[in-house]
C-alpha cells in the first residue's frame, strides 16, 4: 500500500511575465518553483520576449514556452492551462498588465488564461515609483484584491537607472512562498468541498476522552485526554454527513452539534456500551484514552492516611481491551481504526510500537502518535502516522486536530 503524506505536493503553477525590466528576475522565481517540485507553465506576453527569450524560459520551465493565443488551437490553449491551473501568478506585473487584469481584457494568452480560470491570482507588481503611486494603478490594485487577487509587494529598493523608492519586484523566495500557500489554501477549499458529504448515509461509533476508575468516593485512577482529538473526529464526520454516535468519557472540550452523545465514565462502561452500539455502525473510530487496570476493590468512604499508614498498596484488575473485543467480534464490511499514544524515542520506536499493537488489536487502521509531558493530549496540535492491519504505513499528518480527524477519514472514506 502506497503511504501518502500531507506535508505539501506538487502545484501547477501559471507564471504570466509581463514586459518590464524586471522580467530577467522571473527567471529565477521559475527555477525556484521547479526546484520546489512544482510543474511551470510559462506564459510570456510578446513584450516579455523583448527582455528575456523563449529558450530560456523553456529550459529552466522544463516546458514548452507559447505567447501566441492561436498556438495549439486545437488543445484550445488558453482555457487547457487556466483549468489545470492550481494558481496563476504574474511575475512581473506591469502596471499595464494590471490595468488588462483588473479590467478583464483577454487580447492574449496570458489575459485569456487568466478569465479562463478559477485558480488564486498572485500579482507580483514592479513598476517605477510614480507609476506604482499612481491613482489609476492603486485603484487597479484594489480592484484585483477586492477579487481574492493576492498582491506580494513592490519592494522599495533601487530601481532602473538611479531611481530608487517603491516598485522593486519582491525577492523571488516572497513570491514563490506566496504562490506555494495560494496554491495550497486552494488544494485545501477544493479538498474541503469535495469531502462536504462523502460519508453520506455512512453510520459511525467515535470514542473520546478518558476513562477513570475510582479509588473512592473522591479519588479516581485517570489520565490526560481531554478528548479533543476523539470529538474532533466526531465533528468532522457529522460535517462530512455521517449519523455519529459519539460515546464521551470525561470530556473537557463541548460536544459538537449534530451527534448524539452517550456519556460514560468507566472502561466497563465504555466496553459495554460500544458492544451494544457498535453491532449498528459502519465505521468504528475508537480515539478514547482506556484505562488499562482498575482497582480490585473501591472504598464506599474516603480512604485516610490516618488510617493507611505511611504506605498504600491497591491491587489492580486488568480492564476488557475494548478495541481487540470489538475487532474479533465485527460485523461484515465493517471498519475499524484504533489509536495508540505512545511515549517513543523516536519515530522508528513509534513505528515499531504500532506495528506490534495493531497486530494484537486486529483492527483495519491504527493512529499512531506520540504523547509525553509536553506533546498529544491537552493540546490543539498533533501528529498521526496511520498504520494499515499489515503495518504499512498509509498516511502521516501533522496540524491542528480538525486536520488530523480529516486525515483519519479521508483513509475510512477511501
């Protein structure tokens, strides 16, 4: 199984280069990107080709270079590049170029592709300082911006000839970084649409928070989820259209909206009430933290020291091992994810520890992640390697928690 990772891929970029001296600089943002791992289109206006040749476009690009509109009439050139598009950036932005964009004029490849898009618009601008300052272009600006254009710079630098103040094209490192997060808060909104209802109709048990096993009236044996991660996956199921039925141990976080919660305390009670729900559910996401042992007996009145003594011995019975029993007793076409929090040294150790821990589970997926005094539970973060039953890794995710119950799902969605 091919393991995937969330930690950025490869973006089509459209780089227009306009007819500025500053043109020679959008040479290096195109190695940039292509060094990156990005795929670059290049999309001169004839203008640019009187400051930098083709040739050169094309060998650092990678790619064929075209300015003309009736090149490649047939692959209809234009509206091809626009809709593979995943942003399109002007690299430099003259401030006739700004005025064709911000008006809608589409007389050649690059305004063309530029309407025949729905990519983010980048606008990297370089122009002399009068002509930046100009009412007509800061009008132009706004108008683009107004339209989710995103404008990276001018600089204010030395500028051609002894001219210096505002209107330098940004350094190439801004507007690469600039280009790469468009592309991905795109790859993000398109990611996030397409998820909207893909669990439509499915029905999924989630557990979160965690168990505690009381010494006495007072006292308890618990730990440090506050079920953040747990109700997270709860919340985005239910968004994504799923019927979820969210079995809460102790939660320090509110309950999302849409998901019937059953509330429980104890891993007896959270085994004996997944064993009755789970039968009826689709998928089965168990994120809650189970207390392995509980104590032998519970003390009907608060135990004293006075009465203990200077030491206090309580033996311990082990607790059912939910996700195992769950596992053996699954209904057909039924999945399974478990979690395993780990305190590894590092990531061959929580490899290692997950591996072994889904083999005994025989759950279809684990997520793995590491826990210490400062890392996993009672945090907005985390970090996940999800683990297929043969020990592959499928997939690895590092962000907020919202982020890591979408990983999870996209894997249970398939």
């Amino acid at each position: 199984m091919n393991e995937e990772s969330d930690n950025g891929r490869a973006f089509r970029v459209v780089v227009g280069v306009t007819g500025g001296i500053a043109a020679y600089k959008a040479v290096q943002v195109v190695r940039d990107l292509v060094l990156a791992g990005h795929h670059v289109d290049v999309v001169p206006t004839e203008s640019a080709l009187r400051f930098i040749g083709r040739p050169t476009f094309e060998a650092i690009s990678h790619n064929p270079v075209t300015s003309d509109l009736f090149d490649d009439v047939a692959e209809v050139r234009h509206v091809a590049l626009g809709q593979r598009a995943d942003v399109i950036a002007v690299v430099p932005a003259t401030a006739n170029s700004i005025a064709r964009l911000a008006n809608g004029l589409a007389d050649d490849l690059l305004g063309t592709t530029a309407l025949a898009s729905t990519a983010p618009l980048v606008i990297a601008p370089a122009m002399h300082t009068e002509m930046w300052q100009h009412p007509a272009t800061q009008a132009n600006v706004e108008r683009l911006a107004a339209r989710g254009a995103i404008i990276v710079g001018p600089d204010s630098g030395q500028l051609t000839g002894d001219d210096v103040g505002p209107g330098r094209l940004a350094e190439s490192e801004t507007i690469v970084s600039a280009i790469e997060r468009a592309a991905g808060r795109a790859d993000a909104s398109r990611a996030a649409a397409a998820r909207s209802h893909d669990l439509a109709g499915r029905t999924v048990l989630v557990t979160a928070g965690g168990t505690r096993e009381p010494l006495d009236p007072v006292r308890f044996l618990g730990n440090r989820s506050s079920g953040r991660q747990g109700v997270a996956i709860a919340a985005r199921a239910a968004a994504r259209g799923a019927d979820v039925t969210l079995v809460a141990a102790n939660l320090e976080v509110g309950v999302p909206d849409g998901v019937h919660v059953v509330e429980v305390s104890t891993a007896a009670q959270m085994a004996e009430t997944c064993a009755e729900i789970a039968p009826r559910r689709e998928v089965i996401i168990m994120a809650a933290a189970v207390a392995d042992y509980r104590p032998d007996r519970v003390s009907d009145s608060k135990i004293k020291k006075e009465q203990s003594g200077d030491e206090l011995t309580i033996a311990f019975t082990k607790n059912p091992d939910i996700l195992r029993d769950l596992s053996a007793a699954r209904v057909d076409g039924q999945i399974i994810v478990g979690f395993a929090a780990e305190t590894a040294a590092d990531d061959d150790e929580l490899l290692e520890l997950g591996r072994a821990k889904i083999a005994r589970k025989g759950c279809d997926y684990l997520a793995v992640n590491r826990v210490g005094w400062h890392e996993g539970f009672q945090r907005d973060e985390n970090s996940v390697v999800i683990l297929a039953a043969d020990g592959d890794v499928v997939r690895r995710h590092e962000g907020d928690k919202m982020s890591v119950a979408d990983a999870i799902l996209d894997v249970v969605a398939g």
